[in-house]
C-alpha cells in the first residue's frame, strides 16, 4: 500500500489553497492530491465564459501547470477517492487501490442538486458546475434556440447571462417569489431582474417546472418544459440550477456530518487527523455566530488556508466567513455579504440609491452585519473589511451608502491606527 504523508482529496480552491499553506510550513512531507475531474485546478466561477466567449480551460487556470512539481504535489486527475477510513488513515481509491495517510484534507466541494422533475435526464438537459459541464452546453448550442434555465440563484444566472451572449433566448424559471433570493433582499432582486429583462431573459418567478418533456419520442432531445400552471414553454435546452449541496460522501461513515462535514475553528473535524474545507464543510459564520456552509469561493480559500497550515502542524484558528458574494451579470454589478434582510426590532439600516442602483448596509448593536449592493459595488470590499473586524460603525453610518465612501472617509482613528495593517488597504481595494 503507498503511504503518504498528505492526502488532498479535491483540487480546487480550498485544495490548492491549503496546499500553498501547507508548503510554507513544511517543504519535503510527500503530498497526493486527487480530483475526479480531468483538469488542473481552475476557477468554477468563470466557467461561463466558455459559453459566451469560447474561452479555453487554459485561461482559467488558478496556478501555474508548475504548481504541482514545484510544490512537491503528486496530482492524480481522474482519480475519486470511493471510500474513507478514518480509522485505519486509509483511502479506497475508486479504480481499486488503497492509499495510507497520516493528515487528510476533504476539500471535496459541492454537487449540483437535481430537481426530481420527470424528465431530467433527457438529452438537452444540463447541470452548470464543471468546465466540462459548460464545454456540453457549448457543444450543443447549434441546435438550440430558446433554453429553460431552472433556478435563478447565482449559478442559473451565470449561465442565463452566458447563453444569453451568445444569443439563445433563456427563460429563467424560479420556484421563490424572486431571483437571487438567498443572496440579496426584494428591493435588489428587482433591480437584477430589470437587468436580466433588459438583456433579453424572460424571468417567471413563483412558477415551478412539472416535467421535461421530449415531445418527439424517447431519446430524442428535450423539446419543452411544463409550469405547475400548465404552461408550456418550447425549448431545445435546460439547465438545471435549483442549489447546491456539499459532498459529504467519503465523510458519512467515519466523521459528524450536518449540512456539511463539521469542523471546529481548526478546520479539524470529528477525527483528529482528518480536515476539511469549503463547499464541503460547514464553518463559522463570523456574523451569524453559527456553524454554516457558505459555498463561495473566498470562505474555501481562507477555510483552505487554516486546513493547511494545521495540517503541518501550526495550531491556527479560522476567523470564519460568511456568504461574501460578487457577481457581474446582465450588465450590472451586485454583491452582497451576510444578513441582506432587515428587521426593525434588531436592525438599523442605511439605505441609498436611484434607478439602477441600491446600497444598503445593516447594522446590529452598531455593527456591520450585511450589504447588499446593486449598481455600484466599488466599495464593498472596504464595509465587508468594518464587518469582519465588527468595527462600530453607528457614528458615521451614512457614509457607508455614500458616494464618497473611501478610506479616508472614515473616521481618521480608524484608518491612522490600521492602515499599516496590508490587509486592510487590500480589502479597501476591492
Ligand atoms: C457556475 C458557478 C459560478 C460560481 N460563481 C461564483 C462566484 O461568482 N463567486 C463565488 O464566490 N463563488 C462562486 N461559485 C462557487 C465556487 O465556485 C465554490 O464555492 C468553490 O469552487 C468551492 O471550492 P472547493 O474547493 O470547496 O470545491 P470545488 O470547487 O467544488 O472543488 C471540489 C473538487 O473536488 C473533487 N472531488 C469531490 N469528491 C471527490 C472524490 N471523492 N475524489 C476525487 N475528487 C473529488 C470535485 O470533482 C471537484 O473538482 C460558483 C460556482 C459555480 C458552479
């Protein structure tokens, strides 16, 4: 049986990134990384500019192809990790072998969840998760005019906006009274479903799809949708986008697992010399106090990066994250971070905006603890920087929705005493 100092399974944000950390504290320990994927790591979130510009996965690549080598990493692509022992520190690998570890990491992600609508495995319908998911859907764009996406939270809009670029008419349909309902409050959603209008997508909100249907006779592409109203919408193409969930799999037998595989602020779980991160796991969630899964890619880069430098041995505790997302579709910027619904009892609210654009920013106790921004969202990494550090903010809230928000528009105590800090500049930036 091989043996390895190291086992990442998964090869992604949260893998690379606990990688990198693990090598700036130990150099020589042998380290295997496995993905079931064929690609070297790349960045989930641009896939849909394969869709819409053609780009290659060579453009998405998150390191260097010398990465690996250079970092001493064993890279086996195409390779699932089927089952763990965390008991025996072993892996059975899918194509039969078993590898021996002494410290693992489960930077295993997320799955695409799929609606149990009839029909969904018909040919014409896609998931939008994997660059080889976008290349399907590229691939079968010639015989398509008109595509159903079902779902519109962030991963159904990318691929609405991206079909939409390259000229197929998209219905988006969305089960929720609105779109991006988990990531933005009713005023912003609006906003974002003016802009997919205004793009050219058709959004039905409230509706659901009954079935995926093949009106040619089995095997034969999809050929439309039906709505829980019995609307019929002609189609050649659906995605499925209705949420995601962490891949626990390899963690159910051995370790707790809630949502997610849990982890403590060490990014350990419930076996010592197993670890876990991003997608897969569920962490702290600095605003709401909570252990959650937030499945955005900067929580796996920071959770990664506390993985790693555990696993080599440091004792580093994760100052969590929360649901930090932003997003460019439609032509219109939108962000947002931790609570994005207010409540009058618990919540103070700054609020701004015209056509086109809303800023909003909640407080609790005079703390930052969510925005959602549509419009412009230059600022958003300088309130996400106040939130995480839980600066009180009640004495010049307004300035936070404000045009002239910058570093310098803070209170000068603020920024004298921590501007030396880079990471504060950096967030400023964003
Ligand atoms: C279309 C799309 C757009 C997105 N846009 C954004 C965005 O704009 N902003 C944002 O913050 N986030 C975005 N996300 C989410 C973001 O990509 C994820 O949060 C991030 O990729 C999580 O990283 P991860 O390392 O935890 O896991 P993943 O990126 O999911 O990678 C996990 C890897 O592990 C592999 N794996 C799993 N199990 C096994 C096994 N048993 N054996 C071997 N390999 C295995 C998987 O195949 C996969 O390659 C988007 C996601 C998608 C799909």
């Amino acid at each position: 049986m091989e043996h390895y100092r190291y086992i990442i399974v998964g090869n992604s944000a949260g893998a690379i990134s606990a990688a990198r950390e693990l090598r700036k504290v130990e150099e020589s320990g042998s380290l295997l990384m496995l993905s079931e994927e064929p690609h070297a790591a790349y960045s989930r979130p641009l896939i849909a500019k394969h869709v819409s510009e053609g780009k290659d996965i060579a453009a998405m690549q998150i390191v260097p192809h010398e990465f690996y080598g250079n970092s001493g990493i064993e890279l086996r692509l195409s390779t699932r990790a089927a089952s763990l022992d965390a008991a025996a520190h072993t892996l059975q690998l899918a194509e039969g072998s078993v590898v021996g570890w002494d410290r693992l990491l489960l930077a295993t992600g997320s799955t695409p969840i799929i609606p149990p609508i009839p029909g969904n495995s018909r040919s014409g319908v896609y998931t939008f998760a994997t660059y080889d998911d976008a290349k399907a859907v590229a691939s079968h764009l010639p015989a398509v005019r008109h595509a159903v996406v079902i779902g519109g939270g962030f991963i159904g809009l990318s691929a609405a906006d991206a079909l939409l670029k390259r000229g197929i008419a998209v219905t988006i349909v969305e089960m929720q009274p609105r779109i991006l309902s988990q990531m933005l409050d009713a005023a912003a959603s609006c906003i974002v479903e003016d802009a997919a209008a205004a793009s050219g997508a058709v959004v039905m909100t409230g509706r659901r799809v009954t079935s995926i249907d093949d009106d040619k006779g089995p095997g034969t592409s999809v050929t439309s949708v039906v709505l829980d109203d019995g609307t019929r919408i002609p189609c050649e193409m659906v995605v499925l986008a209705v949420g995601v969930r962490p891949r626990t799999e390899l963690a159910s037998r051995n370790l707790s697992v809630g949502r997610g595989i849990i982890v403590d602020e060490q990014m350990q779980t419930s076996c010592a010399d197993v670890f876990a991160c991003g997608d897969a796991c569920q962490s702290r969630d600095f605003v709401r106090g909570v252990s959650n899964v937030m499945a955005v890619w900067p929580n796996a880069v920071t959770g990664g990066a506390v993985a790693g430098a555990n696993m080599a041995g440091l004792s580093r505790a994760y100052e969590g994250g929360t649901t930090l997302n932003a997003l460019p579709y439609f032509g219109l910027s939108i962000a947002s971070a931790g609570v994005v619904e207010d409540d009058s009892a618990t919540t103070d609210v700054v609020v701004a905006g015209g056509k086109g654009s809303y800023r909003k920013v909640i407080l609790r106790n005079g703390v930052v603890i969510g925005m959602v921004f549509a419009g412009d969202t230059g600022r958003c990494g300088l309130i996400h920087m106040l939130m995480k550090r839980k600066v009180r903010v009640d004495s010049f809230k307004n300035v936070l929705v404000s045009d002239s928000l910058g570093l310098l528009s803070l209170p000068p105590s603020l920024w004298q005493e921590q501007v030396t800090g880079q990471d504060v500049l950096d967030s400023g930036k964003q």
